[in-house]
C-alpha cells in the first residue's frame, strides 16, 4: 500500500513541478522586455516579474546572504521534515496526501527555479477584480495555496464514540 501512495506522491511532484516550470519558461519567453498582457475582461494580467524574496515579495529586503540561506537550505529543508513526519504519521490517503503533494510540489518548483535563476524565483500572473487585486504569482504559488486549502477545508472524520460512552 505504501508502494502506491509513494507513487501518487512522486506523480503530483512531478506534475507540480513540470507545470511549473513549462510555464515560466513559457512567460520568460514570451513576457521578457513586453508591458504585459491583460486578458479575460481584465480579471487575468500577465506580467514577468523575478521575485527574490517568498510569498509577495515576503523576506525581499533581507540581506542577500540570509535570504539565501533561508530560501536555498531552510525552506527546503523544512518542507522534506514535514514531508517525512507526515508521511511516517501516516498521512498518506485521499486528500491529505493531495495536499501534501501540492505543497510540497509547489515548494520544490519555486526552489528549483532558484537555483537556477540567482535565487530569484520567476512570477508571471495577477488577477484582479475591481479594486482587489493579487500580488504577482506563478503556478507553485497555485499549488501551494490549494494544498493549504486542502489541509484546512478537508477535515478526517470524527472517530465513533467508543461503545458504553456517553455521546
């Protein structure tokens, strides 16, 4: 059984991160040196953007050494512990594995691309509806977020109150 879920766990890795990056290869290509491009009534702006810091632009004025280090070795390495304790707490079925995948998919995609972009991490997409709008962010981000969602909406059922309890 464990087989299995390793297998599902590795293919929305793989998904994640190809995904990933296939599209900011795409918007490096088409995006670099453009003003950018609005789309679905404006609800959809395309835009390249190289994001040195997390989430946002969080952790951007850190001094280069200690971004770096926090975006290169700390992250990383957070997220293989939470993988490994979820994995060995048996947190490996339905949607918990879902978003694990998710968010450990999306973290290894925007990691990835720091290695390979100077520890910058590259941002294409911003939606906006009326006032409200989003920061800049990519298909890691997407998937981060929707593995959070996941862990936070999908609940494990109650257990069945042991026979002779009171309920």
């Amino acid at each position: 059984m464990k087989r299995r879920q390793a297998l599902i766990f590795a293919s929305i890795l793989i998904v994640c991160v190809g995904c990933d990056q296939a599209t900011k290869q795409l918007a490096q290509e088409t995006l670099g040196g453009a003003r950018g491009v609005s789309m679905a009534a404006g609800t959809l702006h395309l835009e390249l953007a190289h994001n040195r810091g997390a989430f946002l632009g969080l952790g951007d004025s850190l001094p280069q050494e200690v971004r770096l280090l926090l975006f290169l070795f700390v992250v990383p390495g957070a997220l293989a512990f939470i993988c490994v304790t979820a994995w060995r707490s048996g947190l490996t079925s339905g949607a918990p594995l879902l978003g694990l995948g998710l968010i450990a998919g999306g973290g290894l995609g925007n990691w990835l691309d720091r290695l390979l972009h100077a520890g910058t991490v590259t941002d294409f997409a911003r939606l906006q509806v009326g006032p409200l709008s989003t920061g800049v962010f990519n298909v890691a981000d997407l998937a981060i977020v929707a593995g959070v969602l996941i862990f936070l909406l999908i609940r494990r059922p109650a257990s069945p109150a042991a026979p002779g309890s009171a309920a």
